[in-house]
C-alpha cells in the first residue's frame, strides 16, 4: 500500500505544478494581450478560475494525504501517545466520511446534474461537469489517504 500511497502522491505533485505553470502561463498571456497587444483574450480569465478550483481542490486533497492540512494541534501535542494514536485515528474517520458525503456524493451528484443539464462555460465553451470533477476525484483520493493515515497509526507506535 505504501508503494501505491508514493506512486498517488507523485502524480498529484506533477498534475499540481503542471495546473500552476499553466495558470502562471494564462495569467502571462493575459497581460501580454492587454497591454502589449492592446487586446483582451476572453477565455484566460475563465481558465485562471477553473485553473484555481483545481489547484485548490486537489492540492486540498493533497495536503490530507501528507497530513498537513490546516489544523489546531495544541490539545492533541498534550496527549499521551496512546490517547494521541486513537485521536488521530477518529479524525481520519471524520475526514474519510466527510470526504465520501460532501466530496463523493455530493460532488458526484453536482457532476451528473451539470453534464446532464449541458451547463457550458461561457468564454472557453466547456462543460462544467469537467470543472467540478476535480471534487469527487478529490474526495477519493482523500478517502484513500484516510485510509492509508488510518492504517498507518494502527500499525505504529507514535
């Protein structure tokens, strides 16, 4: 498992410098059309924000996996390290069923009602199902690592 939890994290990395360097590269073109050009481009704005969403949402889903999403620790540094180990175990529960109501089914949903609805972006021509996407694809990948972090503190002393 920690073999597929490395290969998982090695293609997030690359799809997330890629997205930014597209981004940087958006947000470039859109200068250098405004003011060199004298010509405004109607789709960079469009793909900044999607690019963000993306890189937001997946990045979100990133950080779980490497436990560094946002959190306020002073209670859990206080524990014991048996009391900390079952604490932590319950939080990747929480995250994990948080993940699979909100990000899974809730994104799925969001998904299938904006393809099936023909919900297309206005400068790019894009459907917005491939936008919200990012949200279950996220939210599996969070179950994944909830899982995988959940395994983990069963398995070791801290």
């Amino acid at each position: 498992m920690t073999k597929v939890y490395q290969t998982i994290n090695r293609i997030i990395e690359f799809s997330l410098v890629t997205i930014f360097a597209l981004l940087v590269l958006d947000v470039l073109w859109q200068v250098f059309g405004r003011y060199v050009l004298q010509q405004s481009f109607s789709f960079t704005e469009e793909f900044a924000r999607f690019a963000l969403i993306w890189l937001a949402i997946l990045g979100a889903a990133y950080l779980n996996g490497q436990r560094e999403h946002l959190s306020m620790d002073f209670l859990l540094r206080k524990l014991s390290p048996a009391r900390l180990k079952k604490r932590l175990q319950i939080i990747e529960v929480l995250m994990g069923l948080f993940a699979l109501v909100v990000m899974v089914i809730g994104g799925g949903n969001l998904v299938f009602t904006t393809l099936y609805l023909g919900q297309i972006s206005p400068a790019m021509h894009l459907s917005l199902g491939y936008v919200y996407a990012i949200v279950p694809i996220s939210g599996v990948l969070i179950l994944f690592f909830s899982a995988y972090n959940f395994s983990h503190y069963h398995s070791r002393d801290l």
